[in-house]
C-alpha cells in the first residue's frame, strides 16, 4: 500500500521566522517535492501568551520569498484536514481525550498548573495538558 507523503512545518508565530525554521521548511519542502507529495504549513499558535500579531503574516512572506509555497494550510489550499492553527483544533483533541477518560486509558487530574510538573508520579511521563486535564499515558 502506498500513500502520498505529507509533511509539515508548523512555526510558532511568536516573531520573525528564523534561519533554524527557514532550513527546517526546506527540508521538509525538498522532501515532499522530491516524492511527489505536499507541504503544509500549520501555526503553532497554543503559546497565546508570546503571540506576536502580524508574525502569522511574515513568516508566509517569508517562506514565499524563499520560494517555498505551501501546498495545503495557511498560504495554501484548504483540503479538508484544517484547521491549520493549532489552537483552532483544540475541540477534536478535547474529544479525544474524553474518549480516552471514558475508556480508562487516561486520567483526570484537576491541580493548580503551578503545581502539575511537580507532580513526581507524572513527572516522567508524556503528558499533555487541555484546560484543566492532564492526559498522560501510562504503561499497563
């Protein structure tokens, strides 16, 4: 089976796009195009607090002036697998990680974010905060 290769750049619109995220967007744009597949460009946008307005606006311009163009998601077309800015999809993790409550693969902690990383019990495991739960998977 054999599917299109589709990679991503998804740059924090937190200032200026730097030459670290220029080189990481080639990468990924040469890549794609030398396998025949896309580019998409998604914002990192869930970091409200160093939001930059406009910095969304200069890192497309400055992809384009680099002459890397997104095929799918901000700066290109919208195929259908938006939304593009990270915050935006905020309901569909939401609904995931109900699904994942319900089905006893997670649980729900409701401590003061101050606090959670000192949390010794979670501390080495991946987690993932939305709102006020903490998703974290454990080994069984």
């Amino acid at each position: 089976m054999s599917s299109k290769v589709r990679v991503r750049f998804a740059p924090s619109p937190t200032g200026p796009l730097h030459i670290g995220g220029v080189r990481t967007a080639l990468y990924n744009y040469l890549f794609a195009k030398k396998h025949g597949g896309d580019f998409l460009l998604r914002i990192e946008d869930t970091d409200q607090t160093r939001f930059v307005p406009g910095a969304e606006k200069y890192i497309v311009e400055a992809l384009a002036w680099c002459g890397i163009s997104p095929d799918e998601g901000i700066g290109g077309e919208d195929r259908g697998n938006g939304p593009y800015r990270q915050s935006e999809r905020k309901p569909m993790y939401r609904e995931y990680a109900e699904q994942l409550l319900a089905a006893d693969k997670a649980i729900s902690l409701l401590i003061r974010q101050k606090n959670w990383m000192q949390c010794v019990k979670w501390r080495k495991m991946p987690v993932h905060r939305i709102g006020n739960t903490i998703i974290s998977h454990a080994a069984t």
